[in-house]
C-alpha cells in the first residue's frame, strides 16, 4: 500500500516485442543495369549518386576516361546514411565468404 507521501509509480507497462511490417515488393518497372562506376556530392539537403560505365578498355595512364553515366540517384541524407551503413553490412559479409578485398 502506498503511504500517503510517496508518489505514485506508473504501472509497469509490458513492452511488446518490435514487429516489422510485411514489405510487398513490386517489381513490375524494375530494370537492372551493370554499372562499374559511381560518382558522389552532395548539398545539405540532399545525396546525389551516379552511376555509369567506365568504357576506357586500356590499362595505365589515360589524359582522359569516356565514362557514360546512366542512372542517377538523389537520396536524402537520413536516406544516404542507412545506404551507407547497409553497405557497409553488405561488404562486412562479402568478406566474410570471399575474404578480404584490397583497399584500393
């Protein structure tokens, strides 16, 4: 029983377990594309990727690359950093199976 000065506890609430909702994917318009390049910038307000094809076959020093960009992908930074922390995650796993990729 509670003394007349104490304050009065919340009840304890039971906390449910997170559920995630089902996530039906729709694939109707998807298109797929091989890209071997990405580019990036950024403003506050927004992430900005692009993504083409390096068409310069020889190897060594280049004055130029014919680079043909084909898709672009503007993100929200909140967007961007789950993508970040994703692929980090992706590569983290890639590793793991295949062993470790070169820095650079």
């Amino acid at each position: 029983m509670a003394k007349p000065n104490e304050p009065k506890k919340a009840p304890e609430a039971n906390p449910q377990p997170t559920q995630r909702p089902n996530v039906k994917w729709d694939t109707t318009n998807l298109r797929s594309s091989y890209a071997n390049f990405c580019n990036a910038n950024s403003t506050r307000e927004e992430v900005v990727l692009n993504f083409g094809v390096n068409k310069t076959w020889e190897r060594g020093s280049q004055d130029a690359l014919d680079i043909e960009l084909n898709h672009r992908i503007v993100l929200s930074p909140f967007a961007a950093k789950r993508l970040s922390d994703l692929m980090q995650q992706l590569m983290k796993e890639y590793e793991t199976r295949y062993g470790a990729l070169p820095e650079k």
